[in-house]
C-alpha cells in the first residue's frame, strides 16, 4: 500500500514559489493506523491548505532503524511519533525541538490535557513531546476462566492474593495463571515503585542485583510450577497472545492493547487492577504516544500547527478512536463516544484510576533507556528458555545496561 513517501535531499520540510510549505510527518503503526492517520491529515490539510504533509510509516522495529539513519544524517522528519523511553536518547543527540516557543507564539496549547498527562512531554525544562493519547498498565483476563477460578480481581489486591489467584486457576482450570509478567518491564517498574525504588532514575537505574534476582527467580519458579506460562509455549504461540492461545488466563500489558484479544481470541476478556504490595500503592501513571518535532525543521511554526490541530481537534479523535489510546485532551477524549464494550471498558479503567489517586509522576527514562528494555525482555525470555540461568542473566543485564547508559 503506498502510504509513505519521503523527501529527498538536505535539511527537513520545503516550500514553494506560491507560498505552500510541506512538512514530512512519520510514525509507526500498521496499515490500518495509517489509513486513519491519513484520515486526519486530509482534514488538516482541508483546515491549513498552505501545509502539505507528507507521510512516512513502517512497523516500530523497522520506524526506529530508519529514524536513527534519518537522524545521524541529519535529516530527521519534521515531526514523528515518539514515546518518553526516547525523548533524553535524541535530546541527548541535539535531535528534538523545544516546543516551548511555538507555545509562547500562539501556535501550540498545553491547556485542555486530561489530569496526568499535563506535562507528560517535558523533560529538565524543555517541552519535547506532547501527548496524543494515554493508556496505563493493566492485566488483562480471561475472564470466564477467572469466574470458572471464582477469582474477582478488585483494586487494593495484594500480590499474596495475585499468587493465590494464579495457583486457584491452574488448580482448577488446568490452565496457567500468567503468560510471563517477568519480562514485562514496565510492569517491573510499578512493582519496584510499590517498594520505595523505581526501574529507572534520570541517571540510570533504580534497583539492583538483588532486586531482579528475586524477580526473575521468582518467574522461573512460576514457570516450574505451572501457575506461569511455559515461555517455550508462548514464544511458539507468537505472534499470538498466550491468553488468546489459550496458554494462560492473563497477561500485564497496556490497557489499550485489549483490542487485540478480541480480535484474537474466542473468548470475553476484560481489565484488571495492578496488584500491590500495601492494598494501595500500585505505582501507575498514565503513559503516552506523543508527537515530536525535529530541531532541524524548517518550519516550526507549521510543525507546531500540526501537532495542535492532531492533539486538540474533534474530528481527529472521531476517526483515530483509541488506536493510540485514550485521546489525551478533554475535547479529543469527550467528542469520541465509544460504542464497542472494550473500549468503554478501557475508558472506565482509566477513569477508575484518576478516581482513586493511585496516578503518579512517571519514572523518568534516562537515554539509553530502549537498549535496556530490549536486554530486560530477551534475557527474560532466556531465563524462562532455562537457555541462561538466573545469576547469569541479571549479571549481563547490568552489564549491558551500564554501557547503554554510560554509567
């Protein structure tokens, strides 16, 4: 499908004789992301017929080799998809733009933002993301396994109970519990922050050996026991979920993801609150998808018009709906009504959580934080292959880790 074009030559964006500017816009996504994205440029483009955007997408592996090439070359697209484990890497490199100015002008608004998400895109004082969308982790379940199980997960559960719950379904279902949260970094991340740590410090990480010999010990024995997935299952199920191929009757992950496993999956699935440690702390925050632009646009002002008119206006949210979650603005977020059960329930989850309290600051993501989300998820995997065993494999993720950071 020829959805994507790319500008040739140096620097980023152009104009023309008559006035008429193009920027060059990229994300990542699959083909029915792009269809709606091109939806909504047709409608900025209607509004602003003086900006030309043009288009470039690829599945998120294949966007960040491309960006990276983009970016070492100097020439990065004007303004792209991007997410808070990127936003110190390519600061760092001299990469992003501040926003802040083109806020000052009068052609970006930070007001209107859903509570969490207010200064979602800002890091050490510069404005280098703004949000398009929210979701937060959750556990997604099975949920005529769990009632079968006669578990009803409830906000304040303990992760005692969590285990309790995991043992209960394998027991009674013949299935397993979980697919394998130990791999699950995000997930990893509340867990620490329930204990006074986090995953990551804006210098580098917040836990260490000890820590995450517990924690993936912990997923092995699981694994050993039956109440967690056999990764060698899972890994063969993919690119499959293990909840829908049947492996396991849960699995952490991002809330607006629940589409996929009714698309997936034969059976009815629904969210659950994260497990805690106190019966109250869960250490969620509201995460994001943001727009970014590049430092080296040409065209700041059009840029910034852009990624305004993406966050704020209603049309967009009628057509993107809550494929980059929920709309991050409360005009976005009330002009789109979902009608379908999992998106409502998506909504009333995150709901539920600014309505508890539990939201807090996100963990900040120092550069090279990617590179050690890639060594937590493949070592985990091998971990749970039992082609590397614990000691060993927490030993070459702080080792990894440290040069990925430079600490």
């Amino acid at each position: 499908m020829a959805l994507g074009f790319t500008v040739a030559g140096c620097g980023s964006g152009s104009g023309s004789g008559d006035g008429v500017v193009t920027i060059r816009y990229s994300w990542w996504g699959a083909d029915d992301r792009a269809k709606k994205i091109n939806e909504t440029i047709k409608l900025f483009e209607k509004k602003y017929p003086k900006i030309k955007i043009k288009t470039d997408f690829q599945p998120y592996p294949d966007f960040w080799k491309k960006f990276n090439t983009q970016a070492s070359g100097g020439n990065p697209p004007d303004v792209f998809q991007n997410a808070i484990g990127f936003l110190r890497k390519y600061d760092a490199k001299n990469v992003l733009l501040d926003l802040s100015e083109q806020v000052k002008a009068g052609n970006l608004r930070t007001e209107g933002f859903r509570a969490g998400l207010e200064k979602f895109g800002e890091v050490d004082g510069k404005l280098l993301g703004i949000p398009v969308g929210s979701n937060s982790m959750a556990l997604v379940i099975d949920k005529p396994v769990y009632t079968k199980a006669g578990i009803k997960p409830e906000q304040g559960w303990t992760w005692d109970d969590f285990d309790a719950a995991l043992k209960a379904i394998h027991d009674k279902t013949g299935r397993a519990g979980d697919s394998g949260m130990y791999g699950v970094m995000y997930l990893y991340d509340l867990y620490l922050r329930q204990n006074g740590k986090a995953f990551f410090t804006e210098k580098g990480l917040g836990f260490d050996e000890a820590d995450l010999e517990q924690w993936w010990g912990k997923g092995l024995k699981g694994s050993e026991e039956g109440v967690v997935a056999s990764t060698k299952k899972v890994v063969q199920a993919k690119p499959k979920s293990a909840v829908t191929a049947e492996l396991a009757a849960g699995e952490f992950t991002w809330d607006n993801f629940t589409n996929r496993y009714s698309a997936e999956g034969k059976s009815e699935y629904g969210l659950a609150p994260i497990p805690t440690t106190d019966g109250k702390k869960t250490g969620q925050y509201l995460g994001s998808l943001m727009l970014s632009a590049s430092k080296r646009t040409k065209h700041p002002k059009e840029v910034a018009q852009f990624i305004d008119f993406m966050v704020h206006d209603p049309e967009v949210a009628k057509i993107m709906g809550y494929d980059r979650g929920v709309p991050a603005t409360t005009a976005q977020y009330e002009a789109f009504v979902p009608s379908d059960p999992v998106a409502k329930e998506i909504a009333a989850y995150e709901e539920s959580l600014v309505a508890s309290g539990v939201l807090e600051p996100i963990t900040p993501h120092p550069a090279g934080a990617d590179v050690c989300e890639m060594a937590f998820m493949r070592l985990a995997e091998e971990v749970g292959l039992k082609t590397r065993d614990v000691d060993d494999a927490v030993k070459q993720f702080f080792t990894e880790s440290k040069t990925a950071l430079g600490s």
